[in-house]
C-alpha cells in the first residue's frame, strides 16, 4: 500500500528501492563500461542508501570510497557529502590526479556541516 501512495507522487521514489524493476533492469549490464574510471565516494553514515556499501561500484577502474575511513571526525550524512570537505578533497582529486589536494580531517555533523574551521584546497 505504502508504495502504491510513495509511486503516485514519487515514481523515481519506487523505482530507487532495493529489487525494483528498474534497478534490476540498470544494474543487469554490470557496473562499469569499459575505458570509463569511476570514483565513488560514500559515507557510512547514509540513511538513505543501505547499506551504505551498496552504492560502491565491482570493476578494476573503480575507486571506492568512505570517508570515515581517512577521518573519524567525519558524521556527514546523505545530504551533507555534497559539503563535506572531506568528500570535496577527493573529488577534486579524483578529477585532476596530476594536481592532488591535501584531504582534510574536520569535524562534519549530519545536515549541520563542518565545524569550525575548513582549511582551503
């Protein structure tokens, strides 16, 4: 019933669960395509993606990611990875490798963000 109601005004909602039609169609032609590099970065913290390991991708091109695994201080949830300085160190370099930036440890609280002070990039 709760999908029925979630499916009317949220149809993206539905298709976004565990064992979809949708996710069984997306993930039936692996992970990766070939020449492609991926970096997937996650928090344990996700409560929207469980478990958390889920959104890491199988393939010898992919980098995985967690961000408590190089800072303990990091509490960033679904929403905050996208501020999360720790999440932005290794996307910048994850996109420019040549050029790598120090990834930083601050504290991040969930939904709040870093506390204190963010050294630059």
């Amino acid at each position: 019933m709760f999908n029925v109601i979630l499916g009317s005004s949220c149809e993206a909602c539905t298709e976004q669960q565990a064992g979809s039609p949708f996710l069984a169609q997306l993930n039936s032609g692996g992970d990766t395509v070939p020449g492609v590099s991926y970096t997937v970065i996650e928090t344990r913290d996700d409560a929207v993606v469980t478990p958390y390991t889920s959104a890491f991708l199988a393939g010898s091109a992919v980098t995985d990611i967690t961000v408590q695994d190089q800072c303990w201080l990091d509490q960033s949830d679904h929403l905050e990875i996208a501020y999360d300085p720790v999440a932005m160190a290794d996307m910048l370099n994850a996109l420019d490798p040549a050029s790598p930036v120090h990834v930083p440890c601050v504290p991040v609280l969930p939904v709040t963000g870093p506390v204190g002070w963010v050294p630059p990039f």
